[in-house]
C-alpha cells in the first residue's frame, strides 16, 4: 500500500510539473547584446551637419529589440543607457528568420541577421546607410 501511495504521488508531480517545463522558454537564435555600426556619411542633414559614425548598442531577448540612447557632443556621438529629454527609446523586432525592424529618434532600420552578424538598411537624416550588426554576448 506504501509503494502504490508513493507511485501516485510520483505521477501526481510529474503530471503537475509538465506544464511547467513546456511554459519555459528556450532563449531565441538572436538573442544577446548587439553592436549597429554606422559609417560617417558626409551628405548634410537636418541642422546642416554631416552625419557621425555612430557605434548603437541594443539588446534582442525574445525577439524584441530594446534599447535607451542618450546624444552626446553635439550630435557625434550615441551612448546607451542615457535618460533625460534627449534619451530615446529604440524598439523593434526580430522574425525567426533573422528579420529585423527597429526604429529610434528619427532613424529605421531593416535587414538580415544570420548566426552572430547581420547587414541593416538605415533611414538617417543624411540619407540612407548600410550598417554592419555584430553580436558581442549572447
């Protein structure tokens, strides 16, 4: 009797603990912190200054792309993590296929990442740019 009470309460957690194990997510091909480097694009843009390279960090987690930027120096330079009137959120997303789409303080970007790189579209003041995506943590 002590053996079958052990056997059912054994079943019981196990049929209770499935759930559970299906409801885990596993982390997505993409995932991890990302680096979007920008060449310098000599063309004027809005306020009549050519546009910086630029170096944007931005973390991919289940798909979704997020970020916080902060300009600094005038407009050369982009910071992560920054808060304040001037900080602005970059969102977006990345399909299963390496898909991504994600805007920020006036930009957008689309294109293909593949494993750990990945090439983007970028819609900035100065006109449109290809920039280089590297993953640098998963």
């Amino acid at each position: 009797m002590a053996r079958l009470l052990s056997v059912l309460i054994a079943a019981a957690v196990g049929v209770s603990a499935a759930p559970l194990a299906q409801t885990a997510r596993a982390a997505g091909p993409y995932d991890g912190t990302w680096a979007i480097d920008l060449p310098a694009n000599g063309q004027t843009g809005e306020g009549g200054y050519a546009c910086p390279a630029l170096r944007i960090q931005v973390q991919i987690a289940d798909n979704q792309v997020t970020g916080t930027l902060h300009r600094t120096g005038g407009g050369a330079n982009v910071e992560t993590g920054g808060s304040g009137s001037s900080a602005a959120p970059v969102t977006g997303s990345v399909s299963p296929d390496g898909m991504l789409s994600a805007q920020w303080s006036g930009y957008h970007a689309t294109g293909q990442l593949d494993g750990n790189a990945g090439k983007l579209n970028v819609q900035r003041t100065c006109g449109p740019e290809t920039a280089i995506a590297t993953r640098t943590a998963q």
